[in-house]
C-alpha cells in the first residue's frame, strides 16, 4: 500500500530491542509508547500484531491518561484494520484519532505542539487512504489535501512526499493520469532530495502511468530505475508489484520467456510473504500466458490456482477474473460442460461485484452525509462563540439596539432563504420534468433498436442502458452532479447511441485542466443538446460523422461546447419538419427555464447559443454553446 512504510533489513533487531525494554519498562507512558512503535512495526508483516499491540497501547494510555499516546494507538488500530480490509471500522479509530489531537491542540498540553500535529495529519492522510479504498475519491483528496497542508507547514518532507504519491493513487484511480504523474514527480523529487527509499514505490507508479499511456519504453525505464533501488531495501510487497509489471511489459512485447520468468518471481515472493491476493494475480498472468502459447492444460492450472487463493481470501474482483479465464480456457478445449459451469460462476460473481459496488455507494453517502453534519455543527458553534465576543464588547449600552439589529437581520435572511428555496424547488421540479423526458427518449431507442437487430444485441444495448439510468437515478435527487460524472453519462449515452446507429459517428469528450475536481453541473442539461446533434446533424448526413463535448472555464464562467460536423439545424429542419418537434422543443424550453432559474439562484449569467458553423462558405454542423455560473459540490 503506498504510502505506509515498510520494515526495513535493520528492523528485526529494532523490533527485539523494543520487546526487550517493553518487558523491563515500569512507567505507564513508557509502555504506550513502546507498544506503540512495536505495532507500527508490524503494520505491513502482521496486521494482526498491529492489532494487539496497538490495543494494549489503548488500554495504557486511558489508565494514564496519556491522550497522545491514545491517539497514536488509535492510528495504529486503523492501520491494522485497512490491511485486514475493515474500511468502516478503520475509519472509525481515525476519526477518533483525529478528535483526540484536535482536543490536544485546542488543551493547555505539556506534550511538543509539533508532535500533535503530527499526528493530527496522519489521522487525516488515514481518512484518505480509506476514503481513496472505498473509491470516495472526493472525500480523499480532501483529506489529502489537508494533512499535506500541515506537513508543508511543518516541513515534514518525508510525509509531504507520501501525500503526493497518495493524491497521485487518487488521481490514477479516477483515471487523470496527467494530474497523477504530476504528483508522482513531485514525489519522487522531495524523495531524491532526502534519500527517501519508498521513491522505488513512486518509480513504479510514475512507469504504470507511462504504460497506461501507451509509452511503453518510457514506462520500462522507470521500472528499472525502480529495480535497482528495491536492490537495497527490503519492500518485498513493492518488489513482488514492479516483477508483475515487468511480466505485463514483456508479454506486450511477445517475449514470452522474460513475461513468464518475472510473473514467476513476483509469485515466488507474495507466495514467501502468504499474500494470497498478490499470488493469485500472478497465478492469473501466468495463466494467461499460457492461453497466448495455446498451452491450455498449463493455463487451466495457472487459474485454478489462482482462483482458489482468491476464493480463500473472498477477492471478489479476483474470482470474477480467474472464473472467466477457465471459462475460455475450457472452452477453447470444447469441455463445454466446464466452461459452462465456470460462465455461471463467473456471472455469479460479476452481480456480487455489482451489489457491493452499490452498497459502497450507499456507505459512501452515509459517510458524506456524516461529515457534512459534523462540519455543520462546527461550523455553527464557531459562529456562536464570535457573537457571544461580539457582544461581551459593545456591552450592555449597545444590547438593546443590536438585538433589534440582529432580529431584523434573521428576518431578512429568512426571506432570502425562503425565496432561494422557492427557485431551487422550481430547479428540481424542472429536473423531474427532463428525467422522465430522458427516460421515454431512451426506451424508444431501445425498442427501436430491437426491432432493426434483435434481440441478442438489443441485450448489450439494454445492459449499456441499465448502468446509465443507474448514473442518472443516483443524482436524480441532487441539484448539482460532478464532472466527472456527467461526463461518464453522456460518454453512456454515446456508446448506446454509437451501437444503435451501427457507428455511424465518433465522439469525444475532454475537459480543461482549468475544470477543478469539486466543480458541478445541473444534471441533464447537456444530454438534450447532444441527444439533437445525433438524430439531427449525424443521422441525417451520408457518411460518418462526429461530435465533440468540451468542458473549459473561461472570464469567470463555466464552458460547455457540444459541436458536431453534421448537416447544420436549417437543412435539418426543411428535411425533417414534422419530425421530433414536440422533443426538440420540449427539450429546448426545459433547458431554458432552468437557465433562467439558475441565474436567479446564483445572481450570476447563465446563456445558451446555437449556431451552425461554416467552412470554405459550406455549412459543416452545428455548435451549442453553454455558458453557466461557476458552481462547487458542497
């Protein structure tokens, strides 16, 4: 797991020496700290180690009531908890950690402030690994963010530079590989300057970024620089990884013998280290390259292997892979009675995937929906204590007039806040009114495109649908939907449309690094807009065609393009008069209201223009142009 530090060559002995004077040590708060440090020896070779020792530091430091040894046991406890894969009771010990140090920091404590906010930060970066492990990517980066405010302020290089390699992971997981890299670098430049050697950790992710990108020579120096410095540390976990990146590298380039001898190595140490899920993907690679040699007897025991570690361990991910391979494999051997049983298997798994998956989003949401509140009673209580300062000041002379004051203010806030709520119910109601517009829109796709191809593809293209109205329905309710999710919707759209309308156009949608993560949109308002490019400027055209979405920032104001290279609106609507008015218009007037809603709502402009763009004095498409107020999901 990046980020966490790894028992050295040396440490065996530091752990000895620890055990030796924990035996001999008398005072209370010598004994937390002893058992301390032996748990966070054993976090990366034996969680449940951590575990106990971390729980006798607990029990110590509330007899002695030593709060920073508590809160260093309950970090401890986390750790032990996220490597043993419990996220909600790992969150739980940090957040505790986190309450401990804040109530030290705010306390008249004897103990060095550095240590505490110490702590207080690794309590944070921990939300943010757990966060980061339960795909709450937002809630991650905010964790992050904070505990590497507070190493900057402390200097802390050595942390600074795991913040950025777990920002990096952050950014690789949501699949910014441009933000990613740039962590990555800046991690690995904080690391060479101290002689960090976890930077043969962030070498390898710096090379999985240029592999992921195509750059595949690029990628493959990274790995050898990484290799020679995992020569002089004993990080078995990191080295067993970079020997399977090693096997990816060499079977994409045919050499069968190199791809076979590092996954065997890279199996070699997670099975030395009994980690089962490591071992059981190495088995999986070796498994299938055996399937690129038509060695399918070789290949069946590589991933029966590798199916029955994961089964051991309930890596659902991992089953759902090695079930599908020895579904192929006992396929292509015309076993079909096996390769039967082992599809049923592996689409048994695949909806086990499905179910967790939104059962994590449901936790997710709890979890967001608990730290809005708790930041919310904060929030109030501060301003509570700067108004009881205010008026301890002005004194009892001023009391009667700034009660007057104050209650003509809460009159006034209540009016605004009732006329706000009014226009953003009248928002969601127009967002109701374009989901069930969505939604016929789209059945009448589908049946339409049953009856032009039948019903095995109409299958893939109602599968497509279903994991769309999934997206759609989960921020049916907000009034702002994320970037990146809009983007995975409409990208959902686009590929059912491409499959309707057997590829008849290309797209592309892409964003400014000017778009910040936390930026939002209203749900729905540029589906309409690219839902008319296809039925009237790509359906219409002979040939192929393509649209392009792009979202940018510009003087202060939130971009949206939709273009499209089809036959222009004007020749579109001579061709098709009758056709598709009610939509267009329904659509376009919708669209239009809740523009004028939004302006009301956030006092800033909210425009749309449309218009059909020219080359060489020849209508080439169309361009919508949305041009709305900047607005963050809070």
């Amino acid at each position: 797991m990046v980020g966490l530090k790894l028992m050295s060559q040396t440490s065996q002995q530091d752990l000895d020496s620890l055990k030796h004077a924990l035996k001999s040590a008398r005072i209370d708060t010598v004994r937390v700290n002893l058992n301390n440090k032996i748990a966070d020896s054993y976090k990366e070779s034996n969680p449940d180690s951590t575990a106990f020792y971390a729980h006798q530091a607990m029990i110590l430091a509330k007899k002695a009531n030593d709060f920073l040894g508590m809160g260093h046991a309950l970090i401890n406890s986390g750790n032990s908890a996220i490597i043993l894969g419990n996220y909600p009771q790992a969150n739980h010990y940090f957040a505790q950690a986190e309450s401990v140090f804040e109530k030290l920091l705010k306390s008249d404590s004897d103990d060095p402030t550095r240590l505490i906010r110490t702590g207080l930060a690794r309590s944070l970066a921990s939300q943010g690994v757990v966060f980061s492990q339960q795909s709450n990517y937002y809630m991650a980066l905010e964790m992050y963010q904070k505990a590497l405010k507070m190493y900057l302020e402390m200097g802390d290089k050595t942390s600074i530079a795991k913040a950025y390699n777990n920002i990096g992971i952050v950014y690789k997981s949501q699949q910014k590989n441009k933000q990613a890299l740039q962590y990555f670098k800046k991690a690995y430049q904080v690391q060479q300057g101290i002689g960090e050697p976890t930077a043969a950790v962030t070498l390898t992710n710096i090379g999985v970024i240029y592999a992921e990108q195509g750059n595949k020579q690029q990628a493959f120096d990274y790995y050898k620089k990484a290799e020679k410095l995992f020569a002089n540390i004993s990080n078995q976990r990191g080295l067993a990884l970079l020997n399977n990146y090693f096997g990816d590298y060499y079977r994409s380039e045919k050499n069968v013998d190199q791809a076979a001898q590092y996954y065997q190595k890279a199996l070699q140490l997670y099975e030395a280290m009994q980690n089962k899920f490591g071992a059981s993907l190495a088995l999986y690679n070796l498994g299938l390259l055996q399937t690129d040699l038509k060695n399918y007897p070789q290949g069946i025991l590589y991933a029966e292997k590798s199916l029955a570690y994961a089964q051991s361990i309930g890596v659902l991910d991992q089953i759902y892979h090695s079930e599908k391979l020895l579904s192929d494999l006992y396929g292509l051997q015309n076993k079909t009675d096996l390769s039967f049983q082992h599809y049923r298997n592996y689409i048994a798994a695949r909806d086990s995937i499905i179910h967790q998956e939104n059962t994590k989003k449901i936790l997710r949401a709890e979890m967001e929906s608990e730290y809005k509140r708790k930041t919310a009673i904060l929030s109030e209580q501060s301003k509570r204590n700067t108004q009881l300062v205010i008026f301890t000041v002005i004194g009892l002379f001023l009391l009667a007039g700034l009660i007057f004051v104050t209650y003509n203010r809460r009159q006034i806030k209540r009016r605004l806040t009732l006329q706000k709520e009014v226009a953003e119910y009248e928002q969601k109601a127009l967002h109701l009114q374009m989901n069930p517009h969505f939604v016929f829109n789209c059945l009448g796709s589908i049946s339409s495109f049953i009856v032009q191809n039948g019903t095995d593809s109409a299958l893939k293209y109602l599968s497509k649908f279903s994991k769309l109205m999934r997206l759609t329905l989960e921020y049916s309710k907000g009034s702002l939907i994320p970037i990146d999710k809009e983007i995975e919707g409409l990208k959902n759209y686009l590929e059912l449309e491409q499959l309707r309308f057997h590829n008849k156009f290309d797209f592309e949608i892409f964003s400014s690094d000017k778009v910040e993560f936390n930026m939002g949109i209203p749900p729905l308002l540029v589906q309409p807009f690219v839902e008319n490019a296809i039925l009237h400027g790509m359906v219409p055209k002979e040939g192929y065609g393509k649209i392009t979405v792009h979202f940018d920032v510009q003087n202060g104001q939130f971009i949206c393009s939709i273009s499209d290279d089809g036959i222009g609106f004007t020749k579109s609507k001579h061709l098709k008069e009758d056709s598709f008015t009610a939509h267009k218009s329904m659509a376009l007037e919708i669209t239009k209201k809740r523009l004028e809603i939004m302006e009301a709502i956030t006092l800033k402009s909210a425009q749309i223009d449309i218009r059909e763009c020219e080359e060489n004095g020849q209508i080439s498409g169309t361009q919508v142009i949305l041009r709305l107020p900047i607005q963050y999901i809070q």
